[in-house]
C-alpha cells in the first residue's frame, strides 16, 4: 500500500538537546485551559472558607510584619503607611513564591497521572502558573481596597505613570517562577535532597528582596566588603517589586530601566533553560521518581 | 499491507532497589568514565536478564531486550507473556509515558493509549467536567469532545449523573465514564493495557464490543495486553509471546496462546523448600492429585491435600484456595472454615483435605492458588505454591464433554442439575 508515507511518530532514546515541541504543546492548548479550570474550581471546592483564605494570609503576615519588623526591629517604609508598604511586597512576593512552589514539585505531585498518559508535561506548570493568578487577582484587591481607605484618610502614597507597567511586572514574575520551577523540578525528580535544600533557600531567598525593608535603606551598606545595594539589584526579583512599589506606592525612587532589563534577560534566559531541562527529563523521569 | 508500528531493537533498562541512594555517586561515576574517560558507560553493561525466580546479582535489570518486530496497518495484535515479562514496560514505551534505554520505534498515525481508564479524573468535579478534562489528556480538542459529548454520555450509561461530582459515582460508574471517554478517542494506533478487567460484566462485553467495532470496522490498529486468554482470543488477530523482556513467539493470536499455554510448567506438587520459623503461617507442601489412578479424568474426584504450620496464632486465618481456569478466570474458592466456623487454629502442623467431586470440571488446564493468610495482612503462600493440573476427557464415558480448548467457551464447571427428563 503507501509505504512510501512518512513515518508520523518516532520514539527514540534521547533527544537533540534543543528539541522542545512548540508545535505539540500548542495542539494541547485545550487541555491547558481545562487544567486551569480544574485548578480554580477544586481550590474553592475543598475549603471550607473557600477564597477567603487567599485574604487571610495576607492580612495575618502583615500583621505579622507590622509587629515583628515595623515595630521591635524598627525598620523604616518610606514613609509609606506601614500595612501598606508590606502588603504590596507580601501580594509580590507570594505570587512568585506560590508559581516557584508548585512548579518545582510539578514531577513529585503529579506522577501518577505522568505514569499513565502522554502529553507535554510542560501545559501542567504552565497552566499552574495561570490558575495561581486568581488568588494573586483576589490578593491585589485587598491591597486595592485597603489603599483607597489610606488614600481617603490622607497618606503620603501616590500613583506614578511607572504602574503602567504592572502587566509586564507580573509576567516577569511568572516567569522567574516559571524558570526557576523548572530547573528545580527537573532536578528534584532524581536527587530528592535538593527539594528540601530548595524549599528553606526560597524561604530565605525573600529576606534578599527588599519586602520588609525598602532598597534604600540599603544603600552605601557594605557587608563583607561588598557593596550590598549592589548585590541587591542582581538578585532579579529586586528590581520588579521595587518598580512595583514605586508605580503603586511612589515609595523611594525607579531603580532605573538599566536593572529592569537586566531582570528581563534574566527571565528569558533562565526560561529557556528551563524549559530545555525540563524537556530532558520528562521523557526518563518516570523511573526515578 | 503498510506497516503500521516498527520495533527496531528497542531496550529498557531499569534500576533495582531504592532509586534515591548512591544516585549521586553513579551519576558521577558514570560521568567519570563516558565524558572524562571516553569509555563505555559502566552500567549498561552489568544488566542481566529480567529473571524474577532467582535474585538479580547485579542492580540493573533489562526490562526489555532488543525488542524487534513489526505491526501490519489493521492489525489487532495481543502481547501475552508471565508477569514481569515487560508487558506494560513495552506498554509504557509505546505511550512515551518512558523513553526506551536504546532502539528506536516508528509509527505512522497518532497513538492514543489507555493504561488505566479515567486517568486526571478529579473527584471533586462533575462527570461532565471530567470528560472534558480526560479527553483532553488523551489528546482530543474541546471541539472534538463537545461534538461527540453526547455519544459519550450515552456509551457510559451516566446521563443522569453527569452534573454530579464524580466522588458520589459508585467504582463502576467511574470506570464506564473513564472507558466510555477512551472509546471515543480517534487515533490510529490504539494501544490498550488491561483495561477490560475492570467494570461488571455487562460492560465489559459492551466494551469488548466497542474494541471490535474499532479494529475491524474502522481499520485502526490495536496493540492489547491482557493476562485474559479468552479476550485475548476473542479480540487478536496475531500474538506477540514476551518472555523475560525479549519476544520469544510471534504468530496468530490462537498459535501464541497455545504456546505460552504449553509452556506452563505442570506442577502438581509443592514442597517448601524453606520453612520459615520466624513467620506466624507456613504453608509446607500441597499437591494435587485423582483420588484414583494415577491420572485425572472428567470422571475422577481430584483431591487437594496440603499441609500448613502455625507457628503463631492469628486473629482471623485464611486457609482455602482458589480454582482458576489456565486462562486466568477465576472459578472456584475453597475455605477450611466454610461449614465450621472456625476463624483461628493453635499453633501446630495440619494436614487438609478437600475434594472436587468427579464430573465438575471439563476438560483442560487449571491453576489452583493457595491462601495461608492473615486476613488483609498477609499471605503466606507464595507464587511457588501455585499447582497446575490437566483434565482429560475419559474415554469410557458418554456424557457430553465440553473442550475449553475451543475459541467460544461453553462451559468449564459442568454440573449434574438435570432433575428427570420423560417423554410427554
């Protein structure tokens, strides 16, 4: 018959390095929204306060923050209202750490359905990420809320035009997320001590980013010899939440559009290794895990 | 006719023990010889051959060996083979769940494949909202679902369920839904595990149906695995004989299982070789045999003896075994306490007895495995204890006999119920 007709399907050991399909993951676009579906509605489903826990937590840690931070160890906010300045950080913040969280376990948490069927492993922390933002979305509007109630009451916090950039802010968010994610999950699937190196250096990796504290405190500060306003802009996630804080709050000063892109690499570049690793390991992850 | 799925040498090693420790330690010796050294990786080549009766001496083990063969366009293929044989290993490779250690596969179509039906199905959703979800996971578009949503709903027989969350569903509506969902899936290869075990026996002949209608109406080929002969035999066209990760048979679907069925071993007898004292049952030998003569005919009673020591006493014992037919149905289960209503034996040596009265079983091949257990804690008796015994048909009588040899089975247990017959 047509044995001339090409061979639709190859299976074979190892890929080339830098053969992630774009195509295939595109085919599987409905599953992506039907994954990011199923996220939301069983986050509602299985609590009993449902969404109100996305509010909660927030409040409870700023809380948290204003005794601990603001009040023992004094720390200045820019003279922004105290809830204020650390609710804005924590929204951030918790975004970013809740996409790194679920797509660095993305192997440990779904290995049962990943050892039964085939399809690009990557549509599942992608569609985590998506889901993730309706608690972020819930999280802004207490931070909106509260606002105009400061905003009412007379406060030093302002709009600047730098906020129009907060669409591009959340997506660099996702993304180091994303990026960081992968790398580590395709990491863990074989060394699982790494999972819980991972999960204390997220935990410690907040106190680097300026939440608690405002960047300028930190500047002319040397630790060790090195220059720590420095070595605070490198870390990427500094200057998106700063630029955050500044378009939403005025607080402090813009850290300048040179570290903005240096953070906008940086995602790129860690995306793309992210997804190339992850490519690798999703096709042999099964038998260690 | 075109070939349909091509097997070029395809391997697959795997790891034994905990995958977790020492990893660290091979990664680097392994990195140490192939990229700094430039030899040959050092584990690829300790694997031996996947035996499960004697203890692997090496860590690595070959699941699958130079798997080598090739399937027709429209093909209903059956993979037979013990457990372990690389089965599903070969299963898993098909569906790029795991990639082969070497060898490569080539396909011309889309492979759908179904290891378990109702795969991501989330308990807290609607049945509706599932089909949506496990379509999608088996690679149909909305659109695709949306269109055939109906049918669907109908092969299931949940209709009036649909808008429920599935954790109301009782196990069997679970699975219709699930395989109801997979019967709709498109592709041209269709690669199936044992999934027809599961669900009431209703359904499982609607789903045979539906796997019919898919092969011969439609063209499409199907790889099958089960350890069913029957549906095996109903459903292939050819066969495919694994044995310790290598094809060891390929012909039609009767010749394969004829001959994975010859090459069961007959063990009518079992002695263990190895009494444990520290464990609380020990099931010691057993065997079966006629109570007459030296061989079992259709008209001889067949008695199974065996001997147990309690070493320990158990809250609630088990001790009976069960009667299968040689292709894997189950038949019949005997219990030491069915009429007494005992539940626990002193500690000590016992011997039982039990007997299947003549003119039950047709001829043809049966398994009988042992239980020596604490209930849903443990069973004592081993893969090992299991005997096989033969029945043939006895020439000096002149009842009907029924072959379980032939494709479509009548019957295996043939019963004396006929009450009188007169002529009115």
């Amino acid at each position: 018959m047509n044995e001339t007709q090409e061979w639709t399907t190859v299976i074979q050991p190892k890929d080339k390095l830098l053969s992630v399909d774009f195509k295939e993951l595109w085919r599987y676009r409905d599953l992506y929204t039907l994954f990011v579906k199923r996220n939301i509605i069983t986050q509602y489903k299985q609590t009993v306060l449902g969404p109100l826990w996305f509010v909660i937590q927030p409040v409870l840690t700023v809380i948290m923050y204003m005794v601990v931070f603001g009040g023992i160890a004094g720390i200045a906010t820019d003279d922004i209202p105290q809830p204020l300045f650390y609710l804005a950080g924590t929204c951030m913040w918790q975004y970013f750490s809740d996409c790194l969280g679920k797509t660095s376990n993305t192997f440990v948490n779904n290995s049962g359905l990943f050892g039964k069927v085939y399809f690009p492993r990557l549509i599942t922390p992608l569609s985590n990420v998506t889901s993730n933002l309706l608690r972020f979305g819930i999280q802004m509007s207490l931070f909106i809320v509260v606002y105009v109630i400061y905003a009412i009451r007379g406060c030093n916090a302002h709009l600047t035009w730098y906020l129009l950039l907060f669409p591009l802010l959340v997506m660099m968010m996702a993304g180091l997320a994303l990026g960081f994610g992968l790398v580590i999950s395709s990491m863990t699937t074989k060394y699982r001590d790494l999972q819980i190196l991972f999960s204390f250096v997220v935990s410690l990796w907040m106190y680097a980013t300026p939440i608690v504290y405002p960047l300028s405190l930190v500047k002319g500060k040397v630790a060790a010899g090195f220059d720590l306003y420095t070595i605070m802009r490198l870390n990427p996630v500094t200057p998106v939440l700063e630029t955050f804080k500044y378009g939403a709050l005025g607080a402090g000063e813009f850290i300048g559009w040179q570290w903005l892109a240096y953070s906008f690499v940086f995602m790129v570049a860690l995306l793309a290794l992210g997804v190339v690793i992850f490519n690798k390991t999703q096709k042999s992850f099964m038998d260690t895990v | 006719m075109a070939t349909a799925i091509e097997f070029n040498n395809v391997s697959k090693q795997y790891r034994l023990g905990l995958v977790s420790t020492r990893t660290l330690s091979h990664d680097l010796q392994r990195w140490w010889a192939v990229s700094v050294r430039g030899k040959e990786d050092p584990y690829l080549k300790v694997g031996s051959v996947n035996d499960r009766s004697t203890k692997a001496d090496s860590e690595y083990v070959w699941a699958l060996r130079n798997i080598d063969f090739k399937v027709e366009q429209g093909d209903v293929i059956g993979i037979i083979g013990r457990n372990g044989a690389g089965k599903s290993t070969l299963l898993k490779i098909l569906s790029k769940v795991t990639g082969p250690t070497t060898g490569t596969i080539k396909a011309r179509g889309r492979i759908g494949s179904l290891l378990e039906v109702g795969t991501g199905f989330h308990p807290e959703m609607t049945g509706r909202e599932n089909i949506y979800l496990n379509g999608a996971i088996l690679g149909m578009t909305k659109a695709e679902i949306a269109r055939k949503l109906d049918e669907i709903v109908d092969f299931s027989g949940c209709a009036r369920y649909i808008d429920t969350p599935v954790k109301r569903y009782s196990s069997g509506m679970t699975v219709r839904l699930g395989f109801a969902v997979a019967a709709f899936l498109e592709p041209e290869i269709l690669v199936v595990d044992e999934v027809l075990a599961v669900g009431d026996a209703e359904f499982q002949k609607k789903a045979i149906g539906k796997m019919q209608d898919v092969s011969q109406g439609e063209g499409r080929t199907v790889l099958f695995v089960s350890h069913n002969m029957a549906s095996i035999q109903r459903l292939c066209r050819s066969g495919i004989l694994l044995e310790k990760g290598s094809v060891s048979y390929a012909g039609t679907a009767a010749e394969t299982i004829s001959k994975y069925l010859s090459e069961q071993v007959v063990q009518s007898e079992y002695q263990n070789p190895n009494p444990q004292a520290n464990q609380k049952l020990v099931l010691l030998s057993a065997n079966v045999s006629p109570k007459t003569g030296s061989l079992i005919y259709t008209t001889t009673p067949i008695q199974i003896r065996f001997t147990i020591r309690v070493n320990q006493p158990v809250g609630h014992m088990v001790v009976g075994f069960n009667l299968m037919s040689s292709f894997q149905y189950p038949l019949a289960r005997a219990d030491y306490n069915d009429q007494n209503g005992a539940y626990s034996l002193d500690p000590g040596e016992y011997e039982f007895l039990f007997e299947i009265p003549a003119n039950t079983l047709s001829n043809g091949d049966y398994k009988i495995e042992f239980d020596v257990a604490e209930k849903g804690v443990r069973n004592y008796a081993g893969e090992q204890s299991v005997l096989t015994f033969h029945v043939d048909i006895d020439e000096h009588s002149h009842a009907n006999t029924f072959s379980e040899n032939i494709s479509s089975k009548m019957s295996i247990i043939r019963e004396n119920w006929l009450v009188k017959y007169e002529k009115q």
